[in-house]
C-alpha cells in the first residue's frame, strides 16, 4: 500500500535543515585557551595566511557538523567553549547634576536660600556592558563607551568571581577599549579571521544584555564592511560586521562567535532606528588597537584628511548641489572635501579629485580607501593616484596624526 505524504513548503524546510544539522562529524575541537601574551601574535599568523585559503562551496552546511550528545549542537559547543571568558563589566561614573546645574541660576536661587543646596552637586551614572578574556593574566578587550571616564569598574566572571579592574587604555575613534584585573590561571577566548566573511555565516553573539548575564543569541552575518556612515556613527574609523543576531544594551564589548566559537567581532553599535540588526568591529581591528593601548596605553591613527564619497547618479547631482562642485563621473570615490592644513592638501589633491589607486592597489569603495589609510602608520607615505578632470595624477602624501578632539 502507498501511503500519500502531504508536507508544507515550512516543514520540509525544517525537515531538510535537521538532516543537515545531523550530517558530519568531528568538527569541533577540545576546548583551547590561549596562552598568555600569544593571543596577538596568533591573530598575525591567522591574517597572514587568511589570503591562501580557499572558501568553501557550501560554507553554511560545513560550519554546522554533527550534533553532539542529545543536548549538543554546534551552537553549545561553542558557547561552553568561548562563554566561560566572557565577562560582565558594572562601570561607575561621577557627572555634574543638570539640577544643581540649573540653580545657579539667580531667578530660581529666589527660592532657595544662597547658602542652601538642596540638591546634590554630582550623580552617580552606572552602566552594564560585557568584554572577554584574552589572556590567562586577566587582559580584558571591551568597548571604549562601557568604561571611558569611569571611576570604578567591576568584572564579574561567569563562575561568580569578581575583580576590580583599571582601565589600561581606551580608544574612541574606534570604540575599543582594554581593561586588566589581577589574576591568573583564567579562561581565554580563541582569536579567529573576519577577512573572508561570507554573508549567510552563522554569527553567535555572548553577552550581558539589559543586566542578563551570559545571553547567548544566534543569527546570520548580514553585511561586511559597512561604513561607519551608514551605520550612524561617522565619528568612528571601522568597517563594520553588520548581523541579525540579537545584540542589546548591556551586548556591547561582548564577542560576536563564528559556528566554531571563534571570535569574529566585538559587538557595539546599535542603530536606534534599526529592527534586528547589530554591528560588531572587525576583530582584526579590535585586536591590534587593544595590542597598542595595552603596550603604549594609547593608539595614534594615520590621518590623511580628505571627505570621499561613492559615487552614483543621483549621489553625484547632490553633491554637486551640496557642495557647489562640478564631478562628472557617475561611479568611482570622489573627493568631495580637503581638509586645511592637512597632508592631503600639503600634498596636492584636490576636490572633485577621483581616487583610482592607493599604493598601487586599485579601490572602487570609500570603505576600501579607509582601510589601506588605517592598515598605514603615523609617518608613512601614502601614493594615491587619481583622476583629475581625465588626467591621470599621482601624489606622494606623508599620513599624519588622527587630531584628537
């Protein structure tokens, strides 16, 4: 007898994702703590040969392997081997009272005697956020918004402990920040690659969102290299990991995870207006800038000093209205502002200048331009070749200093 099988389009998708989740076997290693003072010359030896690899045909059903145990999916895996470094970090800041503030001034002190106060002169703001563990002796990167201008900052490990913590170093151009408390023997995470993302790539984010502590959420890579235009924050130099994973106040500093629990990403900007997506920085770029600011305490960005644009249509006819500029290209980054006294203006380009090159390197994205500056140094000599009015121009340009506001 033939039995008549009668599936909807949801549960054979349910049905097909299962047999994947169950397919494969031994993709996940023993669990791998980084020893101390290696983790940034891991991640050197990780970049350096990111180039040479080849990705996969199918990197969703590669990354997802085979349950483990009756409890165990790939996304437990990772979180019993990444959670146990992941902190919570309580940070204390005194601010002026916008109250006591507001009695100076003599209309309302009519109402309260010259030598009365009734309200305090300072507050106390207190703020949640998260950060991980990248050393054994207690080395802790987290964002530079959880613990800036703190005066207290408290770590919390997911086994209970708690240590006072100092704020070694704090970076606001890229919101990276690093925090060191005394102790040893500790849990570490392992460093892994954000150099070739694919969209559709699982992406777990550990965290402590809204006081929650160790939440774990689960989502999707939505997007590389997004702008810090596009993400609302232009003040920051970082090419964004853009994700669906749910990432909430208290998430930031937290790592975003590949499937294999390696960190990818430090999650930290949050779009008011966004519905379901986060933003995590690069944890190429999270690393190095903690490497500096735990060796110097402070980090010096390369500074060229122009305003670029990419280029479309309807992008060109707003600029040009914007900022009374004649740009006759449709597609391309376009230099829509120089910066005075800044090395690109000593060096001689121009608005209306489209970018072709830099260092040899052919770039069609204002993103792709920023990362060849920030991969530079203080001091270096930058060569960008562009085209001006149909003429094809090369200028030597010595990068500077980041000004710090």
């Amino acid at each position: 007898m033939i039995m008549k099988l009668s599936l909807s389009l949801k549960q054979l998708v349910i049905y097909l994702s299962l047999l994947t989740i169950g397919g494969g076997a031994g993709l996940f290693g023993s669990r791998y703590f980084i020893p101390q003072n290696t983790w940034f010359k891991e991640l050197r030896n990780v970049t350096a040969s990111s180039s040479s690899e080849t990705p996969v045909s199918n990197p969703v059903q590669s990354q997802v392997g085979a349950t483990i145990g009756d409890n165990m999916n790939f996304i437990a895996s990772a979180v019993q081997k990444t959670g146990p470094a992941v902190v919570r970090i309580n940070a204390t800041r005194k601010v002026a009272n916008p109250i006591s503030d507001a009695l100076k001034n003599p209309l309302l002190r009519r109402f309260f005697g010259e030598e009365e106060q009734p309200f305090p002169r300072e507050r106390i703001e207190r703020g949640t956020g998260s950060g991980f563990l990248l050393s054994e002796n207690g080395q802790i990167l987290t964002n530079a918004h959880v613990v800036a201008d703190t005066d207290t900052v408290l770590v919390t490990l997911k086994d209970g402990r708690t240590f006072d913590g100092t704020v070694v170093g704090v970076d606001s151009i890229t919101d990276v920040a690093v925090v060191k408390i005394s102790a040893s023997d500790l849990p570490t995470v392992r460093i892994g690659n954000s150099q070739n993302l694919i969209p559709g790539q699982w992406a777990i984010a550990i965290g402590n969102p809204l006081g929650l502590d160790n939440t774990v959420t689960i989502g999707i890579i939505s997007a590389t290299d997004r702008t810090s235009a596009q993400v609302g924050v232009p003040e920051k130099r970082v090419g964004f990991i853009q994700t669906d994973a749910a990432i909430n106040p208290g998430n930031s500093g937290g790592p975003l995870l590949n499937a294999q629990g390696d960190v990818i990403g430090v999650n930290t900007a949050i779009r008011a207006d966004a519905q379901g997506l986060g933003f995590a920085i690069p944890i190429e770029t999270a690393a190095r800038i903690a490497n500096e600011l735990f060796t110097k305490g402070r980090v010096q960005h390369p500074f060229l000093g122009i305003e670029m644009s990419d280029l479309s249509p309807a992008k060109k006819q707003q600029i040009n209205q914007d900022k009374n500029l004649k740009i006759k290209e449709n597609v391309g980054v376009a230099i829509t502002g120089v910066l005075e006294k800044s090395p690109a203006q000593r060096a001689g380009l121009l608005p209306e200048d489209m970018i072709q090159k830099v260092n040899g390197k052919p770039v069609k994205t204002s993103a792709q331009v920023q990362k060849l500056v920030e991969s530079s140094s203080v001091g270096k000599i930058l060569e960008i070749e562009v085209n001006r009015n149909g003429e094809f121009k090369t200028f030597q340009v010595q990068l500077g200093t980041y000004p710090q506001k």
